[in-house]
C-alpha cells in the first residue's frame, strides 16, 4: 500500500492472489485493514485468492488434481513433490470461511463468492458505510 503514488481514498481495491502469502492471521488481517482504510466507505473490493479446506474429505483430490496440472505444465517433480509440504507453511491457504472472516473484520460487507478454479477463489464485497 505504500507505494501507491494516487491520494486516497479510491472507489474500489483488488487483491488477487496476495494475502495468502500472509501466513500469520494477524497480518492477514493487517493487510485487509490497510486496504480498508485506503478505500470509501460503499467501495468494492474483489479478491482473489489460494483459500482450501486442509481437514475436508474432499481436499486429498483437490490437491492430486491441482499436482496434475503442475505436471501438465512441465513442473518437475521435485516442484510436485514440494507443493503439498509447503502449503499451509508458506501459503496461508486458510478454509474459504477463516479467508472471509477476515475480510469482514476490517470493516467489508459479507464477502460474496463468486469464483472458484481448484483452490484458487474469489470474492467481492464492500467497505462498510
């Protein structure tokens, strides 16, 4: 946020595929603040990000899909074999519900769903008037 050159407040803020790499809940809330205060009270902000639930039945299978398309993409496997210890280490990838308390904590609307590709997904909300 500090090197946005253009006065605040602005009319609307994106964030994709960002506040994931904030792996302390603190900070991640820290982040969205920042983005709170720099944006009118009514402005929409969409974001994007790596938001998977690592405990549901269903993540196992997400996960060998997602592995599937790094191989798909020349990845080698040393990179396939890598993903799945990092994540949750140096990727936050909270459950879609922790990722959307957390922007409603600093001052949005209930964030709305509107987009998902395996565990990337996507939001948009307002600031709070």
């Amino acid at each position: 946020m500090e090197s946005l050159n253009a006065p605040a407040p602005f009319d609307a803020a994106i964030s994709f595929l960002a506040s994931h790499f904030n792996t302390d809940t603190d900070e991640c809330l820290r982040y969205f603040n920042e983005i709170s205060v720099c944006v009118k009270p009514g402005a929409v902000l969409v974001n994007a990000d790596i938001a998977a639930d690592r405990t549901s039945q269903t993540f196992p299978e997400l996960m060998e899909t997602r592995l599937g398309f790094y191989v798909l993409s020349g990845l080698p496997e040393e990179g396939r074999t890598a993903f799945p210890e990092m994540f949750g280490r140096d990727v936050a990838a909270r459950p879609p519900q922790k990722a959307e308390e957390l922007i409603k904590a600093a001052h949005f609307d209930q964030p709305v769903p509107f987009f998902q590709s395996l565990m990337i997904r996507g939001w948009f909300t307002r600031k709070q008037r």
